[in-house]
C-alpha cells in the first residue's frame, strides 16, 4: 500500500518543480545561504502541492484512466488505493504545502495556492476546454518561477517569464501530440478534450513554439537583466542546449509510445538527459563566482 501511495504521488514528475528554482539560478544567488534554503523549501512546497494536485486528478478521471492502455495500471485507477483514502491523501498532501508555503512570507501563499486553485479548477473542469487546458499548463508553469522568484525575493526577468510561458505551451501540447498518438481514435474515451485536438495542428503548434522558445531564449541570453546578472560571460553559448533539447522533445513525443507521458519519455532518453545535464553543467559554470 505504502508503494502505491508513493506511486500516485508521482515523485518522478517533481523534475517540472525546477522551475521553481530558476531564479536563483539566473539570478546567481546560488551561492546565497538564505537564498538557497527559501528556494530549497519552496522547490518542497511546490512538489508536495503538485503531487496533492496529480492526487486529485487521478480520482476525478478515475474512469477515464481505466480506458487507457497505460493509466489504468495507476494505483487508483486500478483499485489499489481506495477513493475516500485517495482523497483524504490529496487533502493531507495539500494541506502540508500549503503550510509550508507560510513559511515564506505571504506573496508565496498567494503564488502557491494560486497555483492549487488552478489545477483544481482544471482538474475538475478547464482541461476539458481545447487550448484552454494547455493555457492552465503554461500558467502552472509560470507561477512556479513566480514562485521562486518571491521565495528568494528577487525580480524575473521578463524574458524569461516568456520563455516560460512558451517552454510549457510547447511542453503541454506536446503532452497532447503524445495521448492523441498512444489513443487513437479511443482518445475521446480517455481524456475529453483530445477529441477537439488533430494531430496535424498540434504539430504545427509544436513547430512554431519550438522556433518561438529558442528565439524567446536567445533574446534573453542578449538582454540587459543577464548582461546585468553574467556580466561578459557568454550565457549565449548556453543556446544550442536548448534548441536541441526542445528539437529532441518534438522528436520524442512524435516517435515514443511506451511511457505514460512524454516527461517520462524524456527521462528515459539518454541524448535528451545528456543535453540536460551538460546545459546545467554550462549554466552552472557561469553563476559560479
């Protein structure tokens, strides 16, 4: 029981939790005690708050997720864990994040239950809505760099909120290029909204933010907030890490069927991890002293 409770946590998507602590690193605080303990929780803060979100996901689609060919192994969908225990764990879970976030001051109370209202209001009715659905995911994404940015406190970038925000559109509908693909024409039994998607559109979709969040990402390695953090130190040289990764992501969630979802594609894709840890080795050296 206590494995399948871990399970429905998901720890392995707590990765995504990262962006969190993107502005300590851009804004090279890393080095900063303080800094990197109020990162640190709130990175804490938000995995907790994300799993009590997955929690809750998984007993609202619980019949949807039995239709699937790979989500029906999921502890609740496959009768593992009892509902009212799952929702009692989502509440406890949510509960303990929430608390958690007090510890930093009330702008990241805000950020973080900001962040819980809307994936409620998406689990239990927004990703039913096409594009809709992919916006909630964008904007998740987008508070948790908020997030991270009050925790320390410092201001983000602007470019980098934009990268953000277009990082996880392309992430979301890759999502989606991945469930229609594994569906097929079942996909409208398993998740509503992939009925109003087609794959030709998401991806076209995929194309044009991948071009969007290399360009967003390059704009920022030439702007004054990085000239102002990295002085003369070549953060563009950081760029072709990040157009590979995403070509590699377009590649993954056009090619692989055999994960549950394309971040556990990713984390499985050994080029793809290699790029990972060689752009954090590069950023890195870079924030160092």
């Amino acid at each position: 029981m206590l494995i399948a409770l871990i399970k429905s946590a998901r720890p392995h998507q707590w990765v995504k939790n990262l962006f969190v602590a993107a502005p300590l690193v851009f804004a090279r605080r890393i080095g900063d005690p303080t800094a990197l303990g109020h990162a640190g929780l709130a990175v804490a803060a938000f995995c907790l708050l994300s799993s009590a979100v997955y929690l809750i996901n998984d007993v609202v689609d619980v019949a949807k997720d039995r239709a699937h060919p790979v989500k029906r192994h999921r502890p609740i969908a496959a009768g593992r864990i009892p509902l009212p225990l799952a929702r009692v764990l989502a509440l406890t879970v949510a509960c303990a994040g929430l608390a958690m976030a007090f510890g930093l001051g009330i702008a990241f109370v805000a950020t973080s239950a900001g962040y819980l209202a809307l994936n409620l209001a998406y689990s239990f009715g927004l990703k039913k809505v096409a594009f809709v659905d992919v916006g909630c995911i964008s904007v998740g994404f987008l508070l948790r760099v908020l997030g991270g940015s009050v925790a320390i406190p410092v201001q983000p970038s602007k470019w980098l909120l934009v990268c953000t925000l277009l990082l996880s559109a392309l992430l979301g509908f890759g999502k989606r290029t991945h469930e229609l693909r594994v569906s097929g024409e079942g996909g409208s039994a398993q998740r509503d909204v992939l009925g109003r998607y087609t794959l030709p559109t998401l991806q076209r979709l995929m194309a044009i933010l991948g071009v969007l969040t290399s360009v967003a990402y390059l704009a920022y390695t030439r702007s004054p907030h990085a000239h102002r953090f990295f002085g003369a130190r070549p953060l563009v040289l950081t760029v072709p890490f990040v157009v590979f990764g995403i070509f590699r992501f377009t590649w993954i969630t056009s090619r692989q069927l055999d994960a549950e979802s394309p971040t556990d594609s990713m984390l499985r894709d050994k080029l793809f991890v290699l790029n990972l840890l060689l752009y954090a080795a590069a950023i890195l050296l870079l924030v160092s002293p």
